[in-house]
C-alpha cells in the first residue's frame, strides 16, 4: 500500500506543478492582451502620392516660360539700345571736345 500512496503523492505533486504552469501561462497571456489593448495602433502611411500634372497645368507652365522668355528678350533688347545710345553719345561729346580744343589753340 505504500506504493499506492507514494505515487499518489508523486502524482498530487506533478498536477500541482502542472496547474501551476497553467496559471503562470494564463498570466502571460493576460498580460500581451491589455498590452495589445494599451498601445495604440500604428498609423498609417501618410504620405500621398500626387497624381501627374495635368494638360491645364502645362498650358499654363508653358505660358509661364513664353512670357518670361518674351520679358527677358525685351530686356535685353532695352539693355543693348541704352549700351549704344551711351557709346554714341560718348563718340559725339568726344568729337565736341576735341572742336572745342582746337579751337582754343
């Protein structure tokens, strides 16, 4: 009968522990589910791609350029006529001076 009684002891010992494992299991676990529930969820991508440029767009891009290509030309255009309009009044007053000094002597 000892035996019996030993391995009944060995057997109360062994489920013990096996329901301790269990507890300590479902423990865990409870625990992942209120972190899981705690933390936020993650977001989601922010970044939108922008569909292409549509014909409107490029109209207007294309006009853009046009009239700046167009105001850079006349400026130029402007620029040059004052540069010649300097130099040929530098040629005049040059040729009146040399008069002048001639006709000191």
């Amino acid at each position: 009968m000892s035996d019996a009684l030993e391995r009944a002891a060995a057997d109360a010992v062994a489920a013990a522990d096996n329901t301790r494992q269990v507890e300590l299991i479902a423990a865990v676990l409870a625990a992942q589910q209120l972190l899981n529930q705690q933390q936020p969820p993650a977001p989601a991508c922010q970044h939108q791609q922008r569909p292409g440029r549509s014909a409107g767009e490029w109209l207007g891009i294309g006009a853009a350029v046009c009239v700046g290509g167009v105001g850079l030309a006349l400026a130029s255009i402007a620029i040059a006529v004052g540069a010649m309009t300097v130099a040929i009044l530098a040629l005049i007053l040059r040729s009146i001076w040399q008069d002048v000094q001639k006709g000191r002597r």
